[in-house]
C-alpha cells in the first residue's frame, strides 16, 4: 500500500525514445488488426474499412484531386520575381523534395515543406503564400505526387537535442487532453480506432501524414494536414493554433516519425 | 415639487449612480480577472474555444447596459478558464500515461 503510494506520487517514467515509440505504436495498430499489412496504413481508414475502401478506389478512377496536381505543377515551372524557380532552392530531384520533411533544423526548429516553400520564395523576393491558400496546397499536392512511392523516413538525429525536445512536444501534444470535450488525439486515432463516431469510422494514426493534402468530398476542397489538425482541435472545442505553429509542426513531426517506412501516396481523397 | 420631495429624488438618483458605479466596477474586476486567467491558461495552449468570444460578448453587453447579463457572462468565461487551467495541471504528468508501450 505504502509502495503503491509512493510510485502513484512519483513522476511517470520519462519516455521511451522515438524507434521504441514507433514500434510500440506500429505494434499497437498489429494487435489490433492483425489481419491488415502495414504498408496498407498509408491508405488510412481504407486499410480498416472494407466498404469505405471500395468507394474510395471507385473515388480514385477519376481522382477529385487531379486539378490540383496540375495546378501544382503550373506553380513548380513559374519563375520567381529574382528569375529563379522553386527548383534553384528545394531540389532538381523533384521525386524526392517531399520525404525530406519534416524535419528538424537546429534554430529553426521543425521545418515542414510549407515552411520550405515559403523560404524559398521569400528570399527570391515572392509573396509568402497563406498556409491554406489554393497555391500552396497545389504545389504540396505535386510535390507529394511526385513523391508517390518513397518512404518517410523522418529523423530525430543524438546529435541535436532540440530535434528530441521538438518530437518530445509533438508526442506530448498528440496524448494530451484538451477542450471542453477533454480529448487528445490519441483517444480517437489510438484507443478508439476503428470506432464509429456516427456513420464513420475513426482513423488510424499510423499512416496519417502519408497521404496529404488530401481532397475531402464533404468540403469540396483540398486540405493540408495541419487543416486537418486545426479541424480536431476545434472539433474537441479547443482553441486551434495556427497552421504552421510550432505546435502543429511538432505534432507532424511526432506523427511523420511514427509512420516512418510507410510510402508517400499523397494527394488523397477522404470523405 | 416641496423641498423634501426633491431631497428625496435627488438622493435617489445619486443612490442609483453609485450603484450602477459600483456594479460597473465589480463587473471590470471580475472581467479583469477571467481576461487574466484566460491569458494563462493561453500560454499554456490550453485555450478553450469560445472563452475569448464569451468575454467579448460580456463586454459588449455591459456596454449596453445590461450588467446582470455581462456578468453571467464574465462568470462563465472565468468558469471556463478555471477549468481549463486544472487540464492544463492535471495533463502536465496524465498524458504520460497514454503513451503506447
């Protein structure tokens, strides 16, 4: 009793590093589904729900977020206002721009592609694009598919302890409750998964960042991953942070890492 | 109109400004005060949704002149900081415990 007491007032164990988080959480999803390969997370709830997967491959024949690729596309051949492309500063190999992010650059701390993207033409003399306008989820939405088929491999060097700090916070965020509704991301894409909430079914995490931007049918429109994550903390009646906080880009940079060697198949479609 | 009838009104008029002064004032503590805890617990990203909306409408109703319901509203915004604050202290430890292992 006396020893039940005095652990329940000690502080919890600090965490595990990030490779054991990963194969605890990829272990999580296996002795829940243990029918499912995991490569198949990459489709997200598809790789769960049957019925939702058919309609999903029927979606995928003429894919709703064709016109972004090809805007994307337009984007990726504009020259910028110094007479550069976005190719002078992200990469000639465009295949293979998208898996290099998240990642951690010490004193900037996570750098997503959308934070890329706005550097680069910020410093050839562009207009940094809002974090939701129709230019910068078409150009992650080509950059992505052009990635189709590469691995995340996101890294959490020894060497630079502010990217442990930065995944430390992703993880903290994602299994803290907040909002009136006191709920944190995992109590839906971890300890619920698979679920219904109403006449659909909760997501896995694993595989989450994988397929963005995706293009939702019940909002007719393209959506990046952090609208997805303004869109879960608002619907827990939190109040969101922004697009491109530190916040949200610890959290994809937590959520990348746990899906590391699952394949990019973004752009996708989602309900 | 005699002289202690209005006597009587004038010291009822000036019993009604300080009352309405004091409300006001009893109204910008309490506003002060949940502003004030709403900011902490916004440092602490632990927000909830509609706390800033709640404390704007309080304003805008004690602006009006309706002070009874400004400050249902102001109670409601503290309220809601309060709770917000004891999440933020209770998930400084409890979210370790979701952590999959």
């Amino acid at each position: 009793m006396a020893l039940t007491l005095l652990l329940g007032s000690l502080p919890l164990p600090s965490q595990a590093g990030p490779e054991e988080d990963r194969l605890a959480f990829v272990g999580h999803y296996q002795s829940l589904f243990p029918e499912v390969p995991i490569a198949e997370y990459a489709n997200g709830i598809y790789a769960l729900d049957e019925d939702a997967r058919a309609q999903w491959l029927a979606i995928e024949d003429f894919p709703p977020y064709e016109f972004s690729i090809e805007r994307g596309s337009e984007l990726w051949d504009t020259s910028l206002p110094d007479g550069s492309q976005l190719t002078d500063c992200l990469g000639t190999e465009i295949n293979k721009i998208r898996p290099q992010y998240p990642r951690y650059v010490p004193n900037q701390g996570v750098v997503t592609l959308e934070l890329a993207i706005n550097a680069c033409r910020s410093a050839a003399g562009a207009k940094r694009w809002d974090y939701s306008s129709g230019d910068m989820i078409d150009l992650t939405a080509y950059l992505a598919f052009e990635a189709r088929g590469q691995e995340l491999n996101v890294r959490v060097p020894a060497d630079q302890p502010g990217a442990l700090a930065a995944y430390e916070a992703g993880k903290r965020f994602y299994y803290s409750k907040r909002g009136q509704l006191n709920f944190a991301c995992a109590d839906c894409h971890v300890t619920s998964v698979g679920q219904y909430v109403r006449a659909d079914r909760l997501g896995p995490s694993l595989g989450h960042p994988t397929h963005f931007p995706v293009y939702r049918s019940k909002l007719g429109g393209m959506i990046s991953l952090h609208q997805r994550f303004f869109g879960c903390v608002r619907d827990v009646r939190a109040k969101p942070f922004e697009l491109q906080s530190e916040e949200f880009r610890n959290v994809e940079f937590f959520l990348s890492y746990m899906s590391n060697g699952l394949e990019i198949n973004g752009p996708g479609a989602r309900k | 109109m005699d002289r202690a009838r209005v006597s009587k009104h004038v010291i009822g008029a000036l019993l009604v400004s300080l009352f309405a002064g004091g409300c006001a004032s009893e109204f910008d503590r309490r506003f002060d005060e949940a502003e004030r805890l709403r900011q902490d617990v916004a440092a602490r990203g632990y927000e909830w949704i509609n706390t800033a909306d709640i404390l704007e409408q309080a304003q805008a109703s004690e602006a009006s002149g309706d002070l009874a319901a400004a400050l249902v509203l102001v109670e409601q915004a503290r309220f809601q900081a309060t709770a917000a604050l004891l999440q933020a202290d209770r998930e400084a430890e409890a979210w370790k415990r979701r952590v999959v292992r």
